[in-house]
C-alpha cells in the first residue's frame, strides 16, 4: 500500500507525520519511508540510519551537434519549455528547464540533437531496524524535482514490491512534483493546521486529489491554535479527519533538537495510534 503524506503548503507538519508515523508503523512491520520533497528533504534529521546505497541520478537532455543542422529552428518551436532556443547560428540548450521529454530530439529531421545523460541529484538509501528510509536530493541549481521524484519512486517500486507499507513524504503545494509524488498513491494523508492560510491550502490540495481521483483524509497538525473552521470545512465535505496532533512548547522543542514526538508524548502517540488504524482499516476494505 502506498500512502503519500501531503500539504498544500510548507511547513504544517508533514515531515513529523511522516518520520513518526513511519517508526511507529515499524515497530510492528516492515516499512518503508522516501522523503519525495527533493529540493529540500529533511525527513533525514529525524532518522539516525546506516547509509547502505548511494547513487548518482541522471535525466536526459538534448545536446547540439552542429554537424548537420540545418538551422531550420523546428526544435524552438516544439519545446513547451522554451528550453530550447535557436540564437543566429547557434542551437541553444538551457538544462534546467528541460523536462527531458525527448520532443525536440525525436523531431529534429537532422538528428542534431542527440539525448545526453545530465546528473540531476542523488539517492540515498538508509537502513534502520524494519525501516527502510530512501533520501533523494537535487544538486544545486537543478530546477525540475519531476524527473528526481519519478525515478526515486521507481527505486522504492523495484526494491520494495513486496513490503506492505510504503509511505511518501510528498512536496508541498499543488503543482507537478506534488502530482508526480502522490499519482500512484492509494491513500493521501494531507496535513494542514487549523488557521485561515492552513484552510486556504487545504483546500487546494483537496481540488488537487479530487482531480487525480485520490482517496485522502486530513491530520490536523498543531491542533489547538486558530479557529475552528478546518474541521467545519472537513465535516461539509465529508473528509474524514483522521488525527488531531495537539500544539504545545514541547513538541517544538523536541522537534528543534530532532527528536521523534511519540516516544516522549503519549498524546502524540494516541493520535498516531488513530492514523495506523485508519491506515489498517483502509488497507482491509481495498484488498
Ligand atoms: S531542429 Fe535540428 S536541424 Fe533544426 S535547428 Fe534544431 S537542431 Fe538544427
Ligand atoms: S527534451 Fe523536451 S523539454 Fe527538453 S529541450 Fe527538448 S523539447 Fe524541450
């Protein structure tokens, strides 16, 4: 079961659902936890594993070869990206807007642009007891967390077919790198906190998994603080609030020197205990 842990917005907690969800989840099963927000992951400061793989991670772009081109600018013209762009006599290439989706290369009728390998970012995979945690990573200045989330998605695919447990801690937002993180996920836990921005962004990742189709419910973090309205938001359109962590000093300071909340909080790890279940219950009624 692939579970992605989202947020319409940064900051909200995401991370603390995952990490702790993810040991807690492993106490009693085999788990596996990517940290898919690949511009900056963080789930790492919470897991002390023992690093066991580490790769490089490439995507395909076009390289200019002058050789034969005829100028023609076609390539220009079927980049959605504009990351292509013909400049007097020269075929410009500008990596970091390319999506690597092979058009220009594939329509160009000289076949002067041949897909080269550019690293993009790299994989880590670390081993803690029944916790699998993989940590992926753009390089500074690549731009397109996509083709990173993708190919981490498929390592995890690859290596983990057969552990139950799979969760991904997604990027925050609405846009591409959050849809390529949670498109394959049969649940969607989306964290939000209590407050007008918390509800704002809610309800755009909420339009968002009702467009891919997404099964979700809502973990309200810092539970306490604000008003009231994300739980009236949720009970009007019938989604289910699954946990409610509470705000407190505590758990900021736990979280400040990177500690795990539900080994020092029994409210913290009551509120685990409800997403287990929803997750055990969900897991029941789709095999
Ligand atoms: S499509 Fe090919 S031949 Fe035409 S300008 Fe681009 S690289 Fe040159
Ligand atoms: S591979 Fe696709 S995105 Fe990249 S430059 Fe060519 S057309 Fe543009």
């Amino acid at each position: 079961m692939k579970i992605a842990i989202a947020s319409g917005k940064g900051g909200t907690g995401k991370t603390t659902l995952s990490t702790n969800l993810a040991t807690y989840l492993a106490e009693n099963q085999a788990v596996v936890l990517a940290d898919l927000d690949v511009e900056e992951p963080n789930s790492g400061l919470f897991l002390n594993g023992e690093m066991i793989h580490r790769e490089d991670k490439f995507k395909m772009i076009p390289s200019w070869d002058k050789t034969d081109c005829t100028l023609c600018g076609k390539c220009q013209q079927v980049c959605n990206f504009n990351a292509v762009m013909k400049l007097a006599e020269m075929i410009l290439v500008f990596p970091e807007l390319c999506h690597g989706c092979y058009a220009c290369s594939e329509l160009c009728p000289e076949n002067s642009l041949p897909m080269i390998p550019k690293k993009m970012g790299e994989l880590k995979h670390f081993r803690l007891p029944n916790l699998d945690f993989i940590e992926s990573k753009l390089i500074i200045g690549e731009e397109q967390a996509v083709p990173l989330i993708g190919q981490t998605i498929r390592y995890v695919d690859e290596k983990f077919a057969q552990t139950a447990i799979k969760l991904f801690d997604s990027p925050p937002g609405t846009s591409c790198p959050v849809i390529e993180a949670t498109k394959d996920a049969d649940l969607v836990l989306l964290v939000t906190e209590p407050t007008p921005f918390g509800l704002h962004d809610l309800k755009l990742a909420v339009e968002t998994m009702k467009e891919l189709k997404k099964p979700h419910g809502v973990v309200i973090n810092r539970f306490g603080i604000g008003d009231v309205k994300v739980e009236g938001y949720c009970l009007e359109n019938d989604i289910p609030i699954i946990a409610k962590i509470p705000n407190s000093r505590k758990i900021a300071e736990l979280y400040s020197v990177g500690k795990l909340l539900y080994k020092e909080l029994p409210e913290v790890k009551v509120e685990l205990e409800k997403v287990a279940e929803f997750i055990a219950t969900y897991q029941e009624e789709i095999v």
